[in-house]
C-alpha cells in the first residue's frame, strides 16, 4: 500500500482522521443520478425510455421509474454503478447492458473512474468495519454528526453490522 493510503494511514497510526478522509468520499456528487435526471428530463422516445427503464431496473436491479421521472433510491447510486461494472468484467470486456447504459447515459471514462473510486471507499469502509471496531465505531459516529449524503451510506454499513 502507498505511504498516502488513508486505510494504511489508519492502520499503522490508528488515527481516525484516515477513516474520515474515506467516508468524504462518499459525500461527493452522485454523478450517476445526475445524468439519469439529466437524461429523464429530457425528450426520448418511448422506446428509448422503455430500454433505459428495462436496463436500471432488469440488469441494475434499481428501483426506478424512468417513464415517470421517479428514483426510488436515496442512496448513491455512483456505488450501484460502480458495483456493476465491477460485476461486467473487466475494463477491456464490459457486459452490453452496461456499455448500453454508459452510452445512454453519457458516462465518460472521467465519470466511471470518479464512480469507481466511491465505490471503493464504500467497500472498503463495509469490509474493515466488519473487522476492525474502531473503523465500525468512526462510521457511527460520523453518521451521528453528519449532515450530508455520506450519511445514508454509513446507516447502510451500520445496518450491515447489526
């Protein structure tokens, strides 16, 4: 691991500083659902749009109503994203639904980098939460004092650790 790594960082000096630098990372723009709004308030087709609901909903599993300009997630769905294309393969042999949506979407290389580092920060905070107490007890304190959109996804790890 790089001397930077916050989760290396945390690990040799037990600051929790280093957790807190991870969890602002899920605090930055979903960029996800700003394209699919971005995408639904403008004109398509009804094909376009049954294929875009078909999509998110079929092959993402999201709770969304495309038709009816409607997300029925709060949580980030740069997460989501990330963990799909994550399951598509690899950077080279990406799943058609996923490079249809990328397509759809408008979802850049700067976009899918952006969402796959919040991904990890996700991961990450899921998986040594799970295993170190103090990671645990950082996400429910930041949980207590936050204000932003990171704290849907710190209740989301702290149900996954009840």
């Amino acid at each position: 691991m790089c001397p930077r790594d916050p989760r290396a960082e945390f690990f040799i000096t037990g600051n929790s500083s280093a957790i807190v630098r991870i969890i602002d990372v899920l605090a930055w723009e979903d960029r996800f659902k700003k394209r699919l709004n971005d995408w639904m308030f403008s004109k398509h087709s009804k094909k376009q749009i049954e294929r875009l609901d078909y999509l998110l909903t079929r092959e993402m599993g999201l709770d969304v109503e495309v038709g009816a300009i409607r997300i029925n997630y709060q949580g980030d769905m740069d997460n989501i994203f990330a963990m799909f294309s994550r399951q598509s393969g690899d950077m080279n042999e990406r799943s058609n639904p996923m490079i249809e949506i990328r397509k759809i979407l408008g979802i850049t290389d700067e976009d899918l980098m952006y969402m796959a580092v919040k991904g990890a920060a996700m991961r990450s905070l899921q998986a040594n939460s799970r295993v170190h107490p103090k990671v645990l007890e950082t996400c429910r304190t930041e949980m207590s004092l936050r204000d932003d959109k990171a704290k849907f996804e710190l209740a989301v790890i702290n149900e996954l650790e009840k």
